[in-house]
C-alpha cells in the first residue's frame, strides 16, 4: 500500500519532496500542513491546496482516535495494530474513497494568496 498523499497535485508533491519548505503530510491522519515554528510537533491542517486550489480531503485523525478508544488502545500502546501506524488503516476501508480529489465551490482560485484568504485552517498536534 502506498503512503502518497490522495491529493494529486503536481506543485504540492514538489513540495512536499522539497525539504526547504515547510509543508507535511501525515499519512495516519491524512492530513496536509504547515508545522508551526515554535519547536512543538503542532502543525497547522490545511483544508485547500495551496498551489492548485483544489478541497484537500478531509483529515481523519478523530476518526483515528475514536478507532483507538473503540480498540481500548493507547496511541503508544505496544499492541496497536501495525496498520493503524500509518495510512493503511484507512486505505483499506470506505474511507478511501473520501480521499478523491475535491474542487472548490469557486473554483481554482488564481494565485497562493486567494488561496491563502480561502483555506480554513485549524491547529493539529501529531
């Protein structure tokens, strides 16, 4: 199974390759980020792709969690499943298929900062 992000944008998997810029992906939450700089692992989740506009799909890390307490697990329980350890848990289930590319209700937007004005972005601590 591959760990490549469902997002198939050209400018974001350039990048995501390129370790001088500040964007992640967190295949176990299937989630796209900026870390915020402040020597935490906070990062900020992004909701709309920064270089082509299109709806990034929808994280999936309270579904993680609620996966876990239903296993009577903790995150760093030895016996968590080695599929719920990255992208795999979700790749074999219908969630797969909420990973298909979005478009946004207006469109690509034109240029990064009215994509900027558009995304909602929220606080993520992985």
């Amino acid at each position: 199974m591959s760990d490549e992000p469902p997002h198939p944008c050209e400018g974001m998997a350039r990048a995501l390759a390129d370790p001088d810029i500040p964007l992640v992906y967190n295949d176990k939450f299937r989630e796209h980020g900026i870390p915020v700089q402040d020597g935490g692992s906070s990062v900020t989740v992004l909701e709309f792709c920064l270089f082509c506009g299109a709806e990034l799909p929808d994280s999936l890390r309270d579904e993680w969690f609620d996966r876990l307490t239903r296993l009577g697990l903790d995150p760093d329980s030895p016996e968590l499943p080695l599929d719920m350890r990255s992208g795999a848990w979700w790749r074999r289930t219908e969630l797969f298929i909420a990973a298909t590319p979005k478009t946004t209700s207006q469109g690509v937007a034109g240029s990064v900062g009215v994509i900027l004005g558009t995304t909602k972005a929220r606080s993520a601590t992985c």
